[in-house]
C-alpha cells in the first residue's frame, strides 16, 4: 500500500509541497488525497486518529496516521529507496536533520507568520516583526558561509523544509522580500539549490505552485519642481566631480582561459546529488581534463601543533571562509585524520588552469601547507577516490572530520 497524504491543495500550499518533494527525492510512492477544509477533518474520528487539532496535512500508512509536515517527512526520509541518505549519512547527521527541522518550524515559519496573516487576512504588520525574522536569518547566513548543505555534503530534508520555510519570508514580507535576498545571500543560495532542483520543480508545476522574492511595488515618483537650468559646461564640471574614481577590477587570466572538456560545476553537482565512490567518482575520472585542470595533495605544514580537533576543524573553516573568492575556479577536501589529541589535516584540491593559480596563491592560508602536484591523476585514481569518499585504505589514518570546499 502506498503512502497517501490526506491535503488540502492549493498553489499555496508550502507545507504538502514540501512533503511531496522529499518523495520524489526519496523515490518513495506518494498519493495525494485532496481534501476538503472543514468537511472531513472536522470529525471526532479524524480527531481521534489523524490530527489531535483536525488540521492536514496528514500521511496515512498501513500502520496508522502521521501528523506535521516535518514529521511527515521525516518517515519519507526513513522510508527512502535511493540511497539519497536524506535524512543524514550517521546518527549524528541524523540528529543535526531533527534540529534544523526544528529551526525552520520555531524561527523561520514562526516569525514570517505575522507577514503571511497580514498578507492573506489583510491585517497590519506589526512594527517590530521584522528584526527577529532578521536575527533568524543571519544566524543561518553564518552558518552557510562555509557549507552549501545544512547537514553534511549532500541535500537533506532539512534543506527542503528550509526552502520552502524561506519561501514565505521572502514573499510575504512584501516590502522587504527583495531586500531579505540581497542581505543574506548565502541564505538565499540555499533556497534556490533546493527550489531550482528538476524534482522540486516538476512537483511544484503539479502543484500549479510559483516560487520566488516578492518586490515590493514601485512608489509612484512625487514630481519636483524643475530645477534651475545650469549651463552645460557648469553641469558637465559638477557631474564629473560627482562620479566616484572607478576602481580597475583585475582581469582574472583564469577567465582567458580556452574552454575546457571538464565542468567543474557539473562535477560538484555529481558530488552532491550522487552516491560517491559508484557515480561521482567515475565520473571525475571519465571527464577529468588535465589540459584545463590541476590537482594538487596537501598537507599542513604545522601538524605536530594539532591539539584538539574542534580547533583544528575551526582552522579549517577559516582557511575555507578566505577561500570564498576562489569558489568558481576550485574544489577541495580537507580530512582531519588521526586521533582526536594528535592528527593531521591534509587535503586534495582540483584547480582550473595549469598550476597553482596565483588567485589561490594569494590566499594567505596558502603557505601553511605543502602542496604536491598530481602528474597523472588516472594513476592515483584509488587515493583521490578514497579523498573524495573521506574514507579507504589509501588513507593512512582513521578519518575524524571532512570537509569540502565546492
């Protein structure tokens, strides 16, 4: 018997959407059961089996009912048959999917509810709803600094319940919902890695669902009186005065560079959405260019000094924070191996062009680390495997902690 979630449906309905779109992922068999508000919820049957408080959406299996949404996602993620490890890759991946499940309940949905009651009950906002949804966002801003997922290296429901948490900050917080985008940018690049995924896509199309910033609608302009007509000459002086002095951008040569067979971004696309070791893998090193790319090993140069790992772990995101601008051009792993009171950091990079770019080079992180070149990366095909899966016997230690730079 599939899994059938007993709805309301609307085009604006995030809770059940979010719902579907973790089945998709998880390949799991969903009906929906469109239902009517105020007909069959409100009964004592459905009360006393499905919802406490008669409210959808609600999951029906064969061993009973399932209520909240995040709840409800969390038995799809459970119940998964695409090794897409939804709900984390370990126990404790799992249990940093519950807290974030539980931030976008308490700290997002809960602080955009003043905006969406306004928008749809047409109720005044009050003053002071803006700053806590603020303060919300911009711990999440931090914490994505350094990560492209929530919780480990690949998509969660926590990103999805996330996204579609997002989805009314930015919409019904009209007059701020472009603003909210811009302010908190890497929030809002989590948003549209989950939103712009083909599954998520092709589940809001069904929904006839739309998704984006709300802006907010343009003041019409108050005429002013015309000003005293200057003659060109005086203008043309006060105007240059005006403009600020251009500052030259750099060209960055790795731009100049011919195009190349391999698409870094579409390898970390693989790297993210895939399993590693059978698909993103082979699939570094079926489309590996070594006329457009480098690989380097490294390690730090300093790693007798290592004395406890949460330091060591905190060295890394800065050096990953400093690396920011590199993005575009660079994918790395960094592995803290060893033992938690005496380890090493190492790490294997992919750099576009040939050599270290001085873009990196610059990086004042850089120096810290002796870096070797790979010369014949299908030669080392079972080490960099091993690096990019965080775990095998090329590694000469027991793996503590990964991270990626993508």
């Amino acid at each position: 018997m599939p899994l059938t979630l007993l709805t309301y449906v609307h085009p604006e309905g995030a809770r059940p959407q979010k719902i579907c779109v973790a089945a998709a992922f998880a390949g799991v068999e969903l009906k929906t059961r469109a239902c009517s508000m105020g007909v069959e919820n409100f009964t004592v049957d459905y009360a006393r089996n499905c919802h406490p408080c008669m409210r959808y959406p609600v999951l029906e299996t064969e061993e009973g009912y399932i209520f909240d949404s995040n709840s409800i996602m969390r038995h799809i993620a459970r119940c998964e048959k695409t090794g897409a490890k939804l709900y984390g890759a370990s126990p404790f991946e799992s249990s940093q999917v519950d807290m974030w499940l539980d931030f976008a309940a308490s700290e997002i949905d809960a602080r955009t509810l003043p905006f969406v009651i306004s928008l749809f009950a047409h109720i005044p906002v009050p003053p002071d709803a803006l700053p806590p949804l603020e303060e919300s966002l911009a711990g999440l801003e931090l914490w994505l600094e350094t990560r492209t997922f929530l919780v480990g290296e690949r998509m969660t429901i926590a990103d999805i319940s996330v996204a579609f948490a997002l989805q009314w900050a930015y919409r019904a917080c009209v007059e701020h919902g472009e603003a909210l985008t811009k302010k908190f940018k890497n929030v809002y690049r989590l948003y549209n890695t989950v939103m712009q995924q083909p599954k998520t896509v092709e589940v809001l199309k069904q929904w006839g669902a739309t998704f984006g910033p709300a802006k907010a609608a343009k003041k019409a302009e108050e005429k002013k009186p015309k000003a005293e007509k200057k003659p060109k000459a005086a203008e043309h002086a006060e105007e240059e005065e005006e403009k600020p002095a251009k500052e030259e951008k750099k060209p960055n040569p790795l731009d100049a560079l011919p195009p190349s067979s391999f698409v870094l971004d579409a390898f970390k696309r693989e790297y993210s959405n895939t399993d590693t070791r059978t698909v993103a893998a082979p699939y570094f090193f079926a489309n590996y260019d070594p006329a457009g790319y480098t690989c380097f090993w490294c390690r730090y140069k300093y790693n007798e000094e290592n004395k406890m790992q949460f330091m060591t772990a905190n060295l890394v995101r800065g050096w990953f924070q400093r690396m920011e601008h590199v993005r575009k051009y660079a994918f790395g792993i960094a592995l803290i191996i060893g033992e938690d009171k005496k380890h090493d950091l190492v790490g294997m990079w992919v750099f576009r062009g040939k050599g270290m770019p001085e873009i990196v080079s610059e990086v004042v992180d850089t120096e810290l680390f002796v870096w070797e070149e790979i010369k014949d990366v299908q030669a080392e095909k079972e080490k960099i495997t091993d690096y990019l899966c965080w775990e095998g016997p090329t590694i000469p230690l027991p793996v503590l902690e990964g991270r990626c730079f993508k």
